[in-house]
C-alpha cells in the first residue's frame, strides 16, 4: 500500500487500510511499477477507492472499498499504475470513512461486488490517452505544488471517475456477471420501471420476495436500501436529460417518476449539492470538489 495508507485494524485476521490525510498530505496518490512490488501482497481491505490502471494490457481495475482485495489475479510483472484517493475530497457528501460516502454518484463502481474485489475494465483504444495523459497531469500537479495544485488534482481526478462511470453504465450486466442475479433482478425491475411511481413493494413483488427480507439482502450486499437504489438511479437518468436542452425540469422530473417537480429539485439538490438548472449550465462539473 502507498505511503499514505495506514493500517488501522483486522477483521477476521484481514488487515484493513485507510487513506490518511493531513493538511501536508494531499487528498490524491499515484503510484507506478508493478503488482509484484507493492508492499501488499495478501489479501486485504481498504475503506478508500482505489484504480489500478495497467496501460499495456489496456485495462482498469477497480478496486472494491470495504470488501477483502486479492491482488493476487493482477499480473505480477506487468507495469501499472494506482491512482489512491481519500473521498472525503470530492466532498461533503463523500465523507470518510467507508461506506458513509457510498452514496455518492461518481464512486458507485466502487461498490460493485465482483468476485476477489477487482473489476475489470477494458478501455477502448479511443479512451487510452485520456487515461495517460489524466494521470500524467495528475502527477505534475503532484509534483509542482504549485497554487491551486489540490483543487488541480481534484479536477483531474474527476475526469477520470467520469470516464469509469461511463464504462460501467450497464450496471445489470455488471451485477448479473459477477453473480449477483438476485441484485439485477433488482436493478432490472428499477430500470425498467423508472418512469413509473416507485417503492419498495413494488419491487419486492415482481421478484417474489417480501419486503423485509429484500430489504435486508439488498442492505447487506450493498449498503444501501431499495428506496435509496430507486432514488439513485432516478438521478442519473435526470442527469442524462438534462443534458437534453429541450427539456424543461417538470419535464424531466415525470420522466424519472417524480411527479412533482419541487419535491424532484430537492431530492436533486440534496444528492448533488446543486440544482437541475445549475447542473445543466456547469454540466459535469456541477460535482463541486472542496481541499480538505
């Protein structure tokens, strides 16, 4: 684990790590060189998110929060690069440790439940340079510390976390591949149903369970509620249209299931910290990033 890592406890003998952050530590680290020399080599947990970015196979790792790691499937000689963050950085909403910033929009692939705790993602030849040169900048700004180099970081760093949203927007896939019918089952019916009000018994029925015991499984492997999931994917899908100039809020709102448009801005403030309209002036940088 890089310098800024501390090992905090065990749970059921497997270290657990935090990123550790001060006014002299900045809230984003990039490491190089390959899987066989990092410090860590066992299976481990971290509570921070973690990509690991191996250019010559074109290929991101993301590295599950919370969840015991194996490193082990990682080529030990080939290069690589980790990108390690505190996501207390990106904002109040994101706030550390693990999982209270679970919630937040661009750290969703974090929490995906693949086997071993590594996601793999392949990136399109289109979308290597971006990778590259990202984490180039990310390391320049690092190094210089020049004025404004954190919030420099942060805007790098964003970029990237948008590029893994976008590669793992087929969340059902996703969960169906790394053997979690039951959860895109859930997520089918959300999807498929997200136009229309929405609640938790509603779900329950259509996958033939009750209530209660959904909301427990569903907690249990992910954190959060069926309410919660429902509410999250309805702000993405309002963050899609609202790139869609056209569209007036009410508009959008309806599309989403919220009926009432002053209830849908608030839960939109509330989850972005900004409303509809601002977020369709900034677009994407409507995710405001705060130095710690």
């Amino acid at each position: 684990m890089p310098d800024v890592s501390r090992l905090v406890r065990h749970r059921d003998g497997v270290p657990v790590y935090r990123y550790w952050t001060d006014r002299d530590v900045p809230p984003v680290s990039v490491i190089r060189g390959r899987r066989a020399d990092l410090p860590e080599h066992r299976p481990h947990i971290h509570d921070f998110p973690v990509l690991w970015y191996a250019p010559a196979e074109a290929v991101v790792y993301v590295v599950a929060a919370g969840e015991v790691v194996d490193p082990r499937p990682l080529a030990a000689q080939s290069d690589g690069t980790g990108v390690f963050f505190d996501p207390a950085a990106l904002g109040h909403d994101a706030g550390s440790p693990w999982p209270t910033w679970q919630a937040h929009p661009l750290l969703f692939p974090f929490i995906h439940g693949q086997s071993g705790g590594l996601l793999q993602l392949h990136l399109p030849d289109d979308r290597q340079p971006l990778w590259n040169n990202t984490i180039r900048s990310i390391e320049m700004e690092l190094t210089g510390r020049r004025d404004g180099y954190r919030q420099a970081t942060l805007a790098h760093l964003t970029l990237l976390l948008i590029d893994v949203a976008r590669l793992t927007e087929d969340v059902v896939g996703d969960l169906r591949r790394s053997g979690e019918p039951l959860l895109a089952e859930v997520f089918a019916v959300i999807d498929r149903r997200l136009s229309q009000p929405l609640s938790l018994s509603d779900v329950a029925a259509e996958v033939g369970m009750t209530p209660g015991h959904l909301t427990t499984v569903v907690r249990r492997r992910t954190g959060r509620t069926v309410g919660e999931w429902i509410n999250e994917r309805r702000m993405s899908r309002a963050r899609e249209l609202l790139g869609e100039r056209d569209l007036t809020v009410a508009e959008i709102a309806n599309r989403v299931g919220m009926t009432d448009p002053g209830y849908f801005s608030r839960q939109f403030r509330r989850a972005h910290r900004v409303s509809p309209r601002e977020w369709r002036r900034t677009g994407a940088s409507g995710i405001r990033t705060e130095s710690p």
